[in-house]
C-alpha cells in the first residue's frame, strides 16, 4: 500500500512537472512570437513614419512647425529605441546569447528608461555559468516579479541582486512599494486571486530550488530564488 502511494505520488510530481515544463515552452513560444511581430513589424512602420517626418521637416525648414516636427522626431526615435529593447527581452536566445546578468541589465535599463523609476543591478561572489534552461526561468522570473512590482507595488526603486555562491545560486528581485499582506492574498477565493505567487515557487521547484516572498504593507516586497549549485567536476 506504502509502495503504491508513493508511485503515485511520483507520477504526480512527474505529471506537475512536465505540465509546467509544457507552460514554459508555449510562454516562450509566445514571447518570442509577439517580440518577433514587434521587432520586424511595429518597428518597421515607425520607421517609415520616421522617414516621412524626416522629409516634412526638411520641407519645414524655417518654419514655425519645424520645432513640432522635430519633437515628433524624437518621440518616435525613442520609440523605436523602446521597442527594439523590449523585442530583445521577449526573446529567450537573448539569454543565450549574452547571459543572465546582462539580460537583466537590459531588463533594468528598459524600466529606467521610463523615467519613473530607479533601478540597480548588483552582482555577489564570482559569477559561474548557469545552465540555459535555468538562464531562462531565471530571467522569466525576474520578468514577472518587476512587472508585478510595476503593477502593483507603486514603487520608486527596483534592485536585483544576483549572488554566486559555491554552493548557491541566489536571485533576488526587490522594491520599495506598498508591498501587501501574504496571509490575506493566500486566503482569497480562486476568482479574485492570482497565480503570480504560487507560479514562482513552482518554476523554481522545476529547477531544483525554492522561491520565498518576503512582504509586509507599507514595507516592499523581495523575491527572492535560491538553486543549488553543483561546480563542473
């Protein structure tokens, strides 16, 4: 009886497992759809509309409306800034390509650019290689909890901070908000809860380690993700 409640279990955990793993892939899929739309088309049409601004300012020159135009100009040069960054962290190979860390820098430079926040990237011990699928679901995860901050927390400071240890790997995602009481989020009913909180702590027992939120009202919120590190033999 003992051995076949713990088959069971296992094919539970294995079945939850492979469901989030699932969740993850179509995440990513989508992610990386909606950054490839907004890289190859929504930046392709503010182009134009740049090129077109170009020419009505030259055909303005001297005018009273060529200060308009050219603060149009701008506008939407930032834009385009804006949308090719933000094309950048919907994409996973992005993380391939140039790592966490600076992903994340990324990331903090795209808020800050808003000019409504103050974001600091800080960086403990001596950073090691981490595998991509943990690459990946870290940055994921980083994503979601400053959006949520973004959202929620009425925030002015956002500071990552990411520690290698030699036994550890450590992420934490921290602001200065209104942070919220645990106890009562947990307690609401199914359709007026989210699922922000408890998707953390699954995608970080997909890799083998534990997400804890810290938050208490009027004190801000800090996520933070620890994953066992195993050094290369």
């Amino acid at each position: 009886m003992f051995k076949h409640r713990q088959d069971l279990a296992e094919a539970r955990e294995t079945y939850q497992r492979e469901l989030l793993q699932s969740q993850l892939e179509t995440q990513n899929q989508t992610l990386e759809y909606v950054g490839q739309e907004l890289h190859d088309n929504i930046g392709q049409m503010l182009s134009v509309a740049m090129l077109h601004l170009n020419g009505l300012e030259e055909e303005l020159a001297q005018s009273a409306h060529q200060s308009t135009v050219r603060r149009m100009v701008e506008s939407i040069e930032g834009t385009i800034t804006a949308v090719r960054q933000l094309s950048k962290t919907l994409d996973k190979s992005t993380v391939k390509r140039f790592g966490l860390i600076e992903s994340l820098n990324l990331e903090l430079e795209r808020i800050r650019q808003t000019g409504r926040y103050q974001t600091n990237l800080q960086v403990l011990g001596q950073p090691y290689a981490l595998s991509d699928e943990s690459g990946i679901i870290l940055f994921r995860m980083a994503q979601e909890s400053l959006n949520n901050a973004l959202k929620h927390a009425r925030a002015k400071n956002l500071t990552i901070e990411a520690d290698y240890q030699p036994d550890a790997f450590s992420l934490s995602i921290a602001d200065d908000g209104q942070g919220f009481d645990q106890t009562e989020v947990v307690a609401r009913k199914l359709s007026h809860s989210g699922s922000g909180l408890h998707n953390l702590r699954q995608r970080a027992q997909l890799l083998g380690g534990t997400c804890t939120i810290d938050s208490q009202p009027g004190a801000g919120t800090r996520v933070c993700i620890t994953l066992p590190h195993q050094p290369a033999q």
